[in-house]
C-alpha cells in the first residue's frame, strides 16, 4: 500500500519555512518541537530527498531545491484541503451563509469596503466578511495558500492562474492645485508639464503602473522620484503646489479631495481607467458565493459610469 504525505506533515513543513527556527514553528503549529520534527523527518523519508539543509551552526534554516518545490507544491495542496473542507461546511449551511475572507488592496478598500459591507449585511445577514487590507502580490500569495477566500483587486494584472470577473470600471481623474492651474493647458500633453511633475505611488502598489499605462504617461522624466504610499499623500503633495497626480474616481467621489484647493481634470487617454475585479482560486467551492457578492459590488460601482 502506497503513503502519501498528510495535510499535517506539510503544514509543519510550510510552517517552518515561514519561521527558518523549529521552537518557532513547533510554537505557531501548538505541537512540540520533537512532534514537528519527527513529522517532517517522516515526510522526507516518503519523498525520499532532504528538504532543507542540516547545519549544526544556529541561525535560520537554508532550504534546498527540493524543499523549496515541495513547500510551493505544499501550499497549493493546503489551500485545495481548506476548500475540500469548506465545500462541506457550504452544504451544510448555504451560498450566502457563513464566512468569506475577503482581501482588497488600499487605493480600494477605504472607497469601496465599507458600502459592500453595509450592503452584504442588509441583503444577506448570515454572510459574514472578514477583511483584509494589504497590497496585490500579498493578497494573492494569502490566496494562493488558503489563506483569504476571495479578493478585490485593480485590472489588468497577472493573477497567476486565479479566476476572475471584472465588476466595473474606475476612471483615473488629473487633479492639480489651483494655484497652478495656468501649467495645465488644454488637450493636456505631458511635453508641457516641467520635469518631475507627477507623483505617484509606490511600485508595490498597482495603480502606478494602471495610471501610467492607461494615461499614456511614456516620459518618465515627468514622474517624480518620491513616491508616496498612500493616496493621501498624493493629495496633500499636489494640494500644495508641488505638480499633478492620478487618482482614481471612486476616491474623489467618497470625498478624498474634499475641503482642498484642487482642480479635478479628465486625464489624457482614451481608456483612462482601471478595472475593479474580483479573484479567487479554481478549486474554490464558493464559486456561487463570488457570482453574487460580484453583483452586489458591480450594482455599487454603477455610478463611478456617470463620472
């Protein structure tokens, strides 16, 4: 009769990747270190490799090649099992009942969580959403490991083999001080903008690259080197006279700009947007659950449309 590793002997397995210490791992996996490490000794024995390197000298653990495909492997065999359990936990409660852990990046979740929260909550009472906030590449490693069931995320991006459905478009929108309106002219062409005239966000965050790209900004001598890490840093820069930036629509209208002295612009572009999706992995039991919290979002995004 053939063995086949366990569940549990990959968890350790994944669990001390993530720590590089035994006595860490064993502590977040409330086992002992000899029960976590008799489980992943076990698990070499029936993969038949070493799967990290043993060193006598203290410091953190160096994984070998192998280790390092199987704990990959490992995670995406976890996150199938989490959903093996939650097509059960599904059956027995129904579509719209119970918990869905739901990831979403920043320049949406203070926009967006709030009104779908509120929403869910009125329409369906016995789903409850547990939030995240985080950026992309976070959140669809969370998901690809079973951590998060669900995501609400800025398009296009690669999404590694996840599912997805697009909820509704977000134009991007030009704001400027007022004070330095007279720089901006009419069609706007970035060869009239000084150098170092756009501020923008961080690279880990998507929308970067979305309004560089949607906005046909091509000059990158335009773009300042300070990058901000959060939208309201943006606006507090370009309230102050310091250039321009992007913001999305969906902000401007939940009131980021409010109570500042700031000209709101059509940005340049003929497709001057991001699109707003919802993701989640294929072997996902609560396919049916996504479908409708996808109607839910796309009914609220409807008025971002008419901007």
């Amino acid at each position: 009769m053939n063995k086949w590793p366990s569940l549990k002997q990959l968890h350790y397995l994944i669990t001390l990747h993530e720590t590089r210490h035994f006595n860490d791992a064993a502590r977040k996996c409330f086992v002992s270190q000899s029960t976590l490490s008799k489980g992943i000794q076990n698990l070499e024995q029936l993969i038949g490799c070493s799967l990290y390197e043993k060193k006598d000298k203290k410091g953190p653990l160096v994984f070998t090649q192998a280790g390092e495909q199987v704990v990959k492997q490992g995670r995406d065999l976890l996150a199938k099992g989490k959903d093996l359990v939650e097509l059960g936990r599904q059956n027995q409660e129904g579509e719209m009942e119970g918990q869905i852990r739901l990831g979403c990046i920043p320049t949406i979740a203070p926009f967006l969580l709030c009104d779908v929260v509120q929403e869910i909550n009125k329409q369906f009472p016995l789903l409850n959403l547990l939030l995240r906030e985080d950026t992309t590449a976070q959140l669809l490693d969370a998901l690809r490991q079973g951590e998060l069931d669900v995501l609400i995320l800025a398009l296009p991006i690669d999404i590694g083999g996840m599912e997805s459905r697009v909820l509704g478009d977000d134009p991007f929108k030009m704001i400027v001080s007022r004070d330095k309106a007279d720089q901006i002219r009419s069609p706007i062409r970035y060869a009239d903008f000084p150098d170092d005239f756009v501020f923008l966000l961080e690279k880990e965050h998507c929308l970067s690259e979305h309004a560089i790209s949607a906005c046909q900004l091509t000059d990158s001598n335009k773009i300042n080197s300070f990058h901000a890490t959060s939208l309201h840093t943006l606006v507090q820069m370009v309230a102050n006279g310091m250039g321009t930036t992007f913001i999305p629509q969906m902000a401007i209208s939940h009131g980021l700009i409010e109570n500042q002295n700031l000209l709101v612009l059509d940005a340049p572009g003929k497709q001057a947007m991001r699109q707003i999706g919802l993701v989640w992995r294929p072997s996902s039991s609560r396919v049916a659950t996504f479908e409708q919290l996808a109607r839910v979002i796309s009914r609220l995004l409807l008025p971002l449309q008419a901007n």
